[in-house]
C-alpha cells in the first residue's frame, strides 16, 4: 500500500490494521475507566490547578444519589431554623449593660432618622438577663430553656447584612442575592452532596403552621440549579397530597403500573440525553411514588412516646405552639431517615407579619416578642436537646438564624423596635463547632458591629465549609458566569471551627 508523504508517521501506524485494532481497544478500555470513575465519583477536578470549579458528577437519572464532598467534615446533614422578621438580638443573646444605664435617654452618636423615621430613646431589654450554663452567658428570660443549653452554641454577635427590608433580608440570607431567581442554601447543598436515602426528597422545607415566610419559595428554591434539588415543602399538620393508593387499584396492578410508567420515562429520558428538565421531573415522580411508602411512615408523630411529646410541648400552649412542636419532631424524624437538609421556619408573613406572625416587632415588642418566643422556645430547644440526646449532632449542622437585628432605641413614639441591619446575633450548634463560645462583639449599644465583623456571605461560606464544601469552587455556570452561593464575597469564619 502506496501512503502519500504528507501523512505523519502516527497516521501511517493507524492506517495499519492491526495498529489500528491495538490503539481503538485501549482507547475504548480508557472510555469504560472514565465512565466506571464517573459513576463512582472518582473523576479528578475540572480543574487542573486546582483552583476551578468542582462539578458533581450527576446522574440525570438519580440526581439525589449521594455525592462525596470536596472534603472531610464532621457536618453530613444541616438543620436550618429560620426565624423571619428579626430577632431583636439585645433582648435575647447579646446583653448590653450600656442600655440600662441609657434607658430612656436620646442614644448619643446615632443617627436621628433610621429605616422607619425618627428614631425614639434608648431602650433597655424588655427581659432580665441572667449568667447561664458553666460559661455563663449572658441570656435574658424571654428563651429560658434554650438559655439552659448555651454550653452547646456558638454564637455569632458580630452579622451584618446588605438590606433593612424583610423580603430582600430574607432572600439574602437564604440565596446569598437581595433579588429572586437564586438558588437557596438548601438546594447549593443537596445539588453538590445528593442524599443519603432515596424514599424521601435530599431538601424538605417545613413551614411556620401559619404559612409562608415573606419571600416564601424563594427561600427553599433551586433558582437556576436543576429543579430537582428544590425544598419540598409540607408540615405535620398538611402532609403531600395523594400519599394513598386509590382503593380501585389493587398493590398488584398499582405497581405494575409504576413498573411500565418507568421503563416509559427511561424510554423517554433516552431520546433527550442531557435535558436536565425532564430528568428532574422523572426523577421528582419517582420518587413522590417511593414517598406513598415513606411519607405515612415519618408523618406518624403521634406513635411517639409520651416524654418525647411532654419534652417538645406538642400538648400544652396554644394551638400555634403545639402545631410548631409537631414540626420540630417531624424535623427529627426526617434527619434521622437521611434527609439532607432541613429547613424548619418560625414564624410566617400571610398580612405583614407586624410582630404577630412574625418576629417583626415595630410595636408592643413587649407583648409580640413573648408571643413569638411562647411558640419558638420549648419545641427548639426540646428538638436540638433531643439530637444531641440521638448522638446525631455529632454528623448534623444545627444553624438558628433570621434575617437582621433589631435597633437599641424604640422607634419614635413607639413601643417597638426598628430594623438593624448593621448588627445581629446567630448561633450554631452540632458538627464542627465549638461549644459555649461566641464570636464577634456589637458595639455598646447593639447598633453597629465593633469586632470581627461577619457578613452573610461569610457565615454561608462558613456553613458550606462545615459541610465539606469549598464555596469558591461550588459554582454552576449560568448565563456566562460562574454563579456561587456567596457570589464573589466571603471568607470562612475558622476562629468557630472545632
């Protein structure tokens, strides 16, 4: 056989049949390595120096399978307890004697006017304030049985966030952006780990038994993530719908039609490889159907033993606070089958909140704020006490947070609090933390941060690096950009870690 001379010595030996057969076999043996590494996620880093973005290695037809992390913590699971409308952090956690000595007065060096209008005199804390636990923090009497666990917590004085408006405060706590359409915490989370079971979703959202936060949705949403790692969202009290198989099916012909609905869908799934879409709502039916089994079984509280119910107040209080108690053990009881990550809320927003949904206390702070703790305090503290009392925080992220703080000063002839963006208090409890520790100081008054200032940012950069995650290098490519939960900010908070 006659080659031209223009052909390189490589193409000569491929145009040779049994060179050829040589080189296609070892090739077709690497391709087979490189799907076998896939599937076990084994492939190295998109990256070759390192520095890039980590893809998770997602299988369109079981996009919850558990992934690894970029590397090792103690954190595999997270509870997120979000109070919405704001916490007033001088009237719980963050005591400031200055505000006694004050009470009253004109509160020297800050500004007249704030968020709401003129601002009113110095209030001290409408709660006595008392040394707790072997560390003897500092806790006023509105949180007594959470004030008894503070040997657990570790504390962040010194947050600070982006906006004094509840929607975009919300937002931006939970999605790292002040507008919507980003993905949540949640779903950063289950989109880089998956989950480690496959009869309930990676990502549950189990809201205040009053309803919706502000910004609702957007709070447990996947944004521009594939839509299979979005927060499913039920309570105790309103569980999915269409648990129950009709009784006109028997199980036999139910699962034979699951069985050919399957092979359909997988049939379907093949003709658009690559429509993320398609796959999500694949994989979302398939597993609604596997939670016809699970659901009923995670839903029975009431098989609970007495003390567990005694010990979480699902029967005394009022009807909210008994319904929040229902949902703290349904929060239990989905970490301990392996859900990911939880998200309980306190507190919701059907008309404006004004401190009696919520925590959004402009008047009567007094009246609202107890309210508020009433249904909050016993439940939570009954649920992260009964983790610790599992073992499971020693694998679970407990993190209890809200959007901003509240002002030292009442607002102008009022009776409340305004917003305080510039200081706020968060406390973290479980996998990789230290115990009985705070970080970070707001000035003497609670107005501004003096010490170790934390942003947003920070603090989900530091939750993410608790649960084996690299913030700079969990990125998904959305239109032209490398999008990240803490966008081009943030630092981890190491002074916190265990």
């Amino acid at each position: 056989m006659n080659l031209p001379e223009r052909i390189s010595p490589i193409g000569r030996s491929l145009l040779n049949r049994r060179s050829f057969l040589g080189q296609t076999g070892m090739s077709l043996g690497g391709l087979a390595l490189s799907q076998l590494l896939a599937r076990d996620n084994l492939l190295a880093s998109d990256a070759a120096d390192g520095l890039g973005p980590i893809r998770p290695q997602i299988d369109d037809k079981n996009p919850y399978a558990s992934r690894p992390p970029h590397f090792e913590m103690p954190a595999k699971q997270v509870l997120v307890i979000y109070l919405p409308g704001a916490v007033s952090h001088v009237d719980t956690f963050d005591y400031k004697p200055a505000l006694y000595d004050l009470d009253g007065q004109k509160p020297p060096g800050i500004p007249a006017v704030t968020f709401e209008g003129p601002t009113g005199n110095i209030a001290k804390p409408f709660w006595d304030f008392r040394p707790r636990g072997e560390t003897g923090k500092m806790v006023s009497d509105l949180l007594p049985n959470l004030a008894e666990m503070v040997d657990d917590f570790c504390f962040v004085h010194s947050l600070t966030t982006q906006t004094s408006a509840h929607p975009q405060g919300e937002n931006f706590f939970n999605t790292g952006f002040t507008m919507e359409g980003f993905p949540s915490f949640g779903a950063w989370v289950t989109y880089a780990l998956g989950c480690e079971t496959e009869e309930l979703p990676a990502f549950v959202a189990i809201n205040d038994p009053r309803g919706l936060a502000r910004s609702g949705k957007n709070n447990f949403g996947s944004g521009f993530l594939p839509a299979a790692f979005q927060g499913t969202d039920f309570t105790a009290s309103n569980p999915p719908a269409n648990l129950h198989r009709p009784d006109r099916f028997t199980p036999g012909a139910d699962q034979a039609g699951v069985d050919l609905l399957r092979k359909l869908n997988a049939d379907h799934l093949e003709s658009f490889p690559g429509d993320a879409d398609l796959a999500a709502r694949i994989a979302s039916y398939e597993l609604a159907g596997r939670m016809q089994t699970s659901v009923p079984e995670v839903m029975d509280i009431a098989g609970e033993p007495k003390h567990v119910h005694d010990a979480y107040g699902t029967e005394t209080g009022t009807a909210l606070k008994r319904a929040y108690a229902n949902n703290c053990i349904l929060a239990r009881r989905l970490l301990e089958r392996g859900v990911r990550v939880v998200q309980l809320f306190n507190g919701s927003d059907p008309a404006g909140g004004n401190g009696i949904t919520n925590w959004d206390s402009h008047s009567d702070i007094l009246k609202t704020h107890a309210m508020q703790a009433e249904i909050m305090d016993q439940p939570t503290a009954a649920l992260i006490a009964d983790l610790k009392q599992r073992g499971m925080l020693e694998h679970t992220l407990v993190v209890w947070c809200t959007e901003f703080g509240r002002m030292p000063f009442l607002q102008a002839n009022g009776t409340g609090r305004d917003h305080n963006p510039d200081a706020f208090t968060c406390f973290l409890a479980g996998a990789g933390v230290k115990k009985g520790f705070s970080y970070g100081e707001s000035d003497e008054f609670g107005f501004k941060t003096a010490s170790n200032e934390t942003t947003v940012y920070d603090f989900n950069a530091t939750l993410l690096h608790l649960m084996g995650l690299n913030h700079e290098r969990l990125t998904y490519y959305h239109n032209g950009l490398e999008r990240r939960l803490t966008n081009v900010h943030g630092h981890v908070v190491k002074d916190i870690l265990a």
